[in-house]
C-alpha cells in the first residue's frame, strides 16, 4: 500500500526528504541537472518566496514500506486564476518511480486538495513563476537537460500522467540554433538599422555588472509588461519581479543581456546566459567555494548559450524590434570566438511569430515540455 504523507513546511526533515528524493531517482541519468539545494529549499520556504505572499502550495510525499517513492505539490495562484477569471490548481514538483499506483495516489492528494477549494481544473507541470520551467518532457530526452530552466523526467513520465486522464494543454518548445546561425543576414541588419532610426529605438550595451545592476528596475518593469499576452502571464508583484529579475542578473554575463529602449525606458529585452549544466552536474546541489569555482570557470569556457526571456511591449511589437534583438546578439556571440550553439528554451507554441523567426534563424526544434490539464 501506498500512504500519501503531507509535507509541513516547518518540519526540516520532511522538507529534506522532498528535495532530495529526485537525487535518488535520477542518480544514474546523465541528462538530469539537479538545482542548487539553495535554490531548491528556497522554493519551498513561505518566508524566503515572494509567491506565498499571495498564493497557497501544499506539498506530498507518496511512502511505500517507509520508502518515499513520488513527491508532488498541489498550488492555486490566485493572481492567475483572477486575471485569467479560471478556478485552476496546478501541479508541479512532480517526480516518480514508474509505479502507477503511487502516481494515482500524489495525484488522489492533488484532486482532493483542489475540489476542497472548489477549484474545477488542475494543470501543470507548472510552478511558482516563469523561471521554474512548464511541462513534462515529451520529446529529446536523449539531450541534457538545459541547467534548471527547463525540467527534466524519464519517459515513462508521460505514461503515468496521461494514464490519469490528463490531455494537452499547450507545448512549450525549445529550439538549437548552430552558430551558423549568428551571422545575421544583411537584409536583418538593414531592418535592425531602420528600426532603430524609424522609432527613436537604441540598444544599451552594459560594461560591466555594476552597470547592469543599476537597470534591474526598469528591467523588471518592462519584463512585467510584456507578456500579458501569453498563456502563461499573471501580473507579478514587485517582489516577484525583484525576485525574478535578482534571479535572473545572478547568473547573467552582463555582455549577453540586451535590452532595447525608447527615450530611456526599456522596451525589449533578451537575457542570454553562458550554460553551465555540466558543472551544476558536478555541484549535485551543493554550493561552497569548490563548486562556485567550478560555475565560475565553466561561465567562462562554456561553448553553449541558453536564451530564456526575450520580450517587446505589446505597443513596440510589430515594428522590427525581434530583428534587432537578434542582430546585436548575433554580433556579441560571434564577438565571444567561442560558442558554438543557442538553444532557445520553451518557446509557447502560440507565440507564432518567435517560432517564424527560429525557423528563419534555421532554429532546430528538439525538445518538446508538455503541460497537461484535467477538469474535476
């Protein structure tokens, strides 16, 4: 039998035993990288996350013969729910030993736990903001997975959560771009040029990281606008977008973070990071002087790039500021000497005109993050 245990976010042993439990399972996978445990216990204490200021996270453990065997959380985001008008939960941290039985029963927890709040529909893999990554891998299962940006499970996955009735939501694509790909064509440079003669449009080059510090609010402004039209968008508190942007600036080159702005407000924006998944891999959780030294001289030898985040404000949209976007990184990549990839990372399927632009950039598409629903 299996005995679902709810997790207390005071209890420290518990609270170990839900984030070491994927360690165990993916010991043997080459592809897996595991989060920072910082990172990883941050997640899940209301004092440190700004998303329990306004939402509410239950966490389960599924026990066999004294053996945890699954782990998930039950989440209602109630600025979604509101500013969607949806009666939703979601489920995420969901990893498992390929045990039906167990799965139905973390899922069991989930349904009860939603329909007590009379909540009509649950949805996920999908977390506590945009930087936890959506879906379950469907497709490239074979690639490592890209840092902690995008998630990461066995196959058989799939099959437990699709046994359990749930059906496709939306896909959240990733896509390999060769470096045959940063040398922009010409007629992308001439666009990027009237672009930015046309709209009074510039591109702000940063020194150094200081320099980069002193944008992170106008950063965070922007990147608080410019997805209200996307699947996923609920508007983020100023702590989240603190959170999100602090995030996001401390792993950050400040050399691949490129922002557009208009009379001196940032009005795009693509953040670019040198991917350091190897030696995540290497740390297995931990950080102390060792495996920051590691992170360090990986950031600097690295061949990779991941993009994750490239935004416009909707009234900036439609007039060439995608193309500039790509033509400077372009440049900048081609500056390094050394990278010989981009993988762009969960591009939604409904963002029509990134993928149009991928496929012109002979963007690869080879991963694939399903989020799943299911009415109650």
């Amino acid at each position: 039998m299996v005995h679902i245990e709810r997790v207390d976010f005071a209890n420290k042993q518990q609270i170990k035993r839900f984030v070491q439990l994927p360690h165990r399972l993916y010991k043997s996978c080459p592809q897996w990288v595991p989060p920072l445990n910082i990172d990883a216990y941050a997640q899940l204490n209301p004092r440190k996350h700004p998303f329990y200021e306004h939402s509410d996270v239950e966490c389960f453990l599924a026990v066999r013969k004294g053996r945890d065997v699954g782990r998930i959380a039950a989440i209602e985001n109630r600025p979604y729910n509101k500013y969607h008008g949806v009666r939703e939960a979601n489920f995420y941290f969901f990893d498992c030993e390929n045990d039906p039985e167990a799965a139905s029963a973390l899922f069991d927890a989930v349904f009860d736990w939603a329909n007590k709040r009379g909540l009509n529909r649950v949805v996920g893999p999908k977390g506590m903001g945009p930087l936890d990554g959506y879906g379950l891998l469907t497709c490239g299962f074979e690639h490592r997975q890209t840092m902690t940006m995008l998630t990461y499970n066995y196959p058989y996955y799939v099959n437990l959560v699709e046994g359990l009735g749930f059906q496709k939501e939306v896909d959240f694509i990733s896509c390999y771009l060769p470096s045959d790909s940063f040398k922009i064509p010409e007629r992308i440079e001439r666009v990027a040029q009237r672009v930015m003669e046309r709209h009074r449009l510039q591109v702000k080059h940063f020194s150094s990281k200081r320099e980069l510090l002193q944008w992170v609010d106008r950063i965070g402004a922007a990147y608080n606008k410019a997805f209200i039209h996307n699947w996923e968008y609920y508007p983020l508190t100023e702590r989240e977008t603190d959170f999100v942007v602090q995030s996001i600036i401390t792993v950050a080159d400040h050399r691949l973070i490129k922002v557009i702005t208009h009379a001196g407000e940032v009005v795009g924006f693509l953040f670019a990071f040198p991917d350091v998944s190897a030696a995540l891999q290497r740390a297995r959780g931990h950080l102390n002087p060792l495996t920051l030294a590691d992170l360090l001289i990986t950031m600097r030898r690295t061949s990779a790039v991941v993009i994750n985040g490239m935004g416009i404000l909707p009234e900036f949209q439609g007039q060439g500021g995608n193309a500039l976007l790509y033509y400077e990184m372009g440049k900048t990549l081609l500056a390094f000497r050394r990278f010989t990839h981009v993988e762009m990372t969960q591009v939604a399927e409904t963002a029509r005109q990134m993928r149009a632009d991928l496929k012109n950039l002979n963007g690869v598409e080879y991963k694939n993050n399903r989020v799943y629903f299911r009415d109650l």
